[in-house]
C-alpha cells in the first residue's frame, strides 16, 4: 500500500474541503468520533472546539486523540494521525487568533460567505486546539495509482501466503479496474 511522501501529505492536507474525523475518549472510556473543520498550518493541525462541545470536555480530561482525513474518490488518500491535543487557547481567547480561524472556515466554504460566517458567530466563544504532526504516529495511504504493482494496494501484513495476487499478481495498477 503506497504511502505518501511528507510532501504529499501535507499537499492533500491542504487542499480545501476535506472534513477531519477526531476521536476523543470521554472520562469511562467510551469513544467518541466527531467530524470537524481544521486547517494544516507550521506542521501542525488546527481545530477549534466550541464552549461546550462534549470533545473539547474530553481533551481536557484526556488529551489522547486520533485525527482522521481521507477522500471519497481515487486513489482514496487517507492520512490517520494518532497523538496529544493541545489546547493553544482557551474559550474566551478567540480575539487572539480568530484570523486563523477565517483561515479554517476559507477552506470549507466561500470567502465572502466564511467572513460573514465568523463575523456572526464571533459572540459563540471557542478554544484553540493543534495538534503538532511531529510528535504524533502519522500513517498514510493511497491506492497504487497506474503503472504501479497491484498487489500494493495493502500492507504485505494483510496478504496470506497463499493469496492469489502472490501466485500470479498482476504486474501494475489499472485505473479503470472495476
């Protein structure tokens, strides 16, 4: 299963629109997994959890988190990011860094509409949170795109001696392979 290079990474995390999935564990050890807007920015992922939302509770208690982003198309990147959340900012501090909260809200929706969008829920108050990648478990993966061997679409872990695609694999990745 191809990984993608840090360059990769960071290009995929960077392009507008992909929600990121964060799981949290609540004080009984429950998870609880929370689609979110986040921004990559200085080799750290940045989220904003409002006042009393029930996961920025948990990263109080418990700062573990897993962080989730992948795409619905091919070649269906996914970066899986496991680590510790830091709350850079707490709720009431918003005049401190609401500029990149703009910057998160420009990548879902359009820049008028993200202005308008935080200038009206600016009296909501939220924290700050990042996540920084380099102190984190960073996994990633793609499909083989074409030209590259099929039997990369998973970890050889996955595989069992006697796969097929080991006994005769096919030589390269098509695209169009239904």
């Amino acid at each position: 299963m191809p990984k993608l290079t840090d360059a990769e990474r960071d290009a995929f995390l960077s392009e507008q629109g992909f929600m990121m999935n964060i799981a949290t564990v609540d004080p009984s050890g429950a998870p609880l997994s929370t689609p979110i807007w986040f921004v990559h920015e200085e080799g750290r992922m940045w989220f904003t959890p409002r006042q009393y939302s029930e996961w920025l509770k948990h990263i109080r208690n418990d700062p573990r988190i897993a962080l989730c982003i992948d795409e619905q198309a091919m070649p269906y990147r996914k970066v899986v990011i496991r680590g510790k959340a830091e709350i850079i900012h707490e709720v009431g501090n918003d005049d401190a860094w609401r500029d990149r909260y703009r910057r998160i809200a420009k990548r879902y929706i359009t820049l008028d509409d993200a202005d308008a969008y935080v200038d009206s829920t600016d009296d909501q108050p939220r924290a700050l949170c990042s996540l920084t990648l380099a102190d984190a478990e960073v996994r990633t993966w793609r499909m083989p795109i074409e030209g590259e061997a099929y039997n990369g679409i998973w970890a050889k872990r996955y595989w069992t001696e006697d796969a097929k695609v080991n006994q005769a694999p096919p030589e390269v990745f098509k695209e169009s392979v239904s």
